[in-house]
C-alpha cells in the first residue's frame, strides 16, 4: 500500500488551517514563508496576489530543501488582496491605518482577491485567483472607533476580518465567502484533487 501523500502549507495563519480543517486535511507540515509583500509601482491588485502567492511558495520550497524535509510532498501557497479599484488596501499594523481603510471601505464596494500556488511532488506548479465582490454599509463613527478599538484587524487584509465583528458591516457578497476570510475551499479543493491530492480520503475515515 502506498503511502499517502504529504501536504506542507507554506502559511501558519490560524484562519488557513481552520479552513483545511473544515475541508478535512490537515497539513503535515507549516513552512511559512516571509517575504516582502510591498505591491510594485503601478502593480494591480489581482497581479500582487498571484505575484505574492508564487514567491511564498518559492521562498517556502527553498526552506524546505535547505531543511532536508518533506521531499514530495505537495507545497501549498497563498495570498489575499483587498482593493477598492485599483487601490490596494494595507493589512494594517496601526489603528490609524485600520481607521483609514474603514473610512474607505464605508458604503462602498470593494474587491478580495486570493492568490493560490501549488507545487506538485514532481515540482510542476499550479496557479489560481480567485475573486470575491463585497459591499460594507455605511459605517457610523461610533462603529468604526469600536471596531479599530477591537484590534480584530492587526494584519488583516483591508483592515477587518468578515469570520468577526466585521461580519455586521457586510451587505452584499458576491462570490466565495472563505475567500474573504483568507482561503477559497472550493477552489483550494479543486486545485489539489486535480494535481491527484486524496482530499476525499478521510472523510468517510476521520482519524
């Protein structure tokens, strides 16, 4: 019998392993990978997250072949991107920052994007973008000084997390909704059931 294949995530974001949870798989390893995630002059949002996704996944393989580990296993990699048009919105550090891209964001539509890379264990890579349309309502003063007073929104993508608090200020989406939390399970799944993955191998087996 062979044995079953093994996935690193090239990621250690809590929301990223819940949403493989939720999809059963469990990584068998995490090699996150830090990178300078600065867009390029004029770069546009959808490009930033594919460009993102490849070099963590670039920079993750490199840690893994330095470390002598995980020979074969698949290499999953993923970046999400929010932007109000061309506008690519910070994951903020600082409340000020936060503050800013609720005051944006207020009443307006604005667009997720996540960049999704895998590297098969004959080293061919697989790329995919995936977008999700969403719309905030207007936001009170009063609830955009709670929110950034919540800190919920430290490195967050556009300064909120959709899986929170700022689920109340949705009013529209259109697309995948674990897309806006950080990774597309439909997409993910099918990404890796394609490159031969038995995403389905536990399901009716849970350990």
């Amino acid at each position: 019998m062979s044995a079953r294949p093994k996935l690193v995530l090239a990621s250690g974001s809590p929301r990223r392993l819940a949403l493989l949870a939720q999809a059963g798989i469990e990584p068998d390893a995490l090699l996150p990978a830090d990178i300078d995630e600065t867009p390029e002059r004029g770069e546009l949002p959808r490009r930033l997250a594919l460009r993102l996704a490849q070099e963590k996944l670039t920079a993750a393989d490199g840690r893994r072949k330095a470390g002598g580990e995980h020979e074969g296993a698949y290499l999953l990699a993923a970046d999400t991107v929010v932007a109000v048009g061309r506008r690519i919105l910070p994951k903020p550090d600082l409340a000020e920052e936060a503050a800013d891209c609720l005051r944006l964001l207020s009443g307006r539509a604005h667009r997720v994007y996540t960049g999704l890379a895998l590297m098969t264990p004959k080293g061919g890579v697989r790329t995919r973008l995936v977008e999700t349309r969403v719309r905030f309502k207007r936001l009170s003063r009063e609830e955009m000084d709670a929110y950034v007073a919540a800190r919920e929104w430290q490195g967050k993508a556009g300064g909120y997390a959709i899986q929170g608090l700022a689920g109340v200020f949705v009013v529209k989406l259109v697309g995948s909704y674990t897309n806006v939390v950080g990774l597309p399970l439909a997409e993910t799944v099918a990404l890796l059931a394609g490159e031969r993955f038995p995403v389905h191998q536990r399901w009716g087996n849970p350990e």
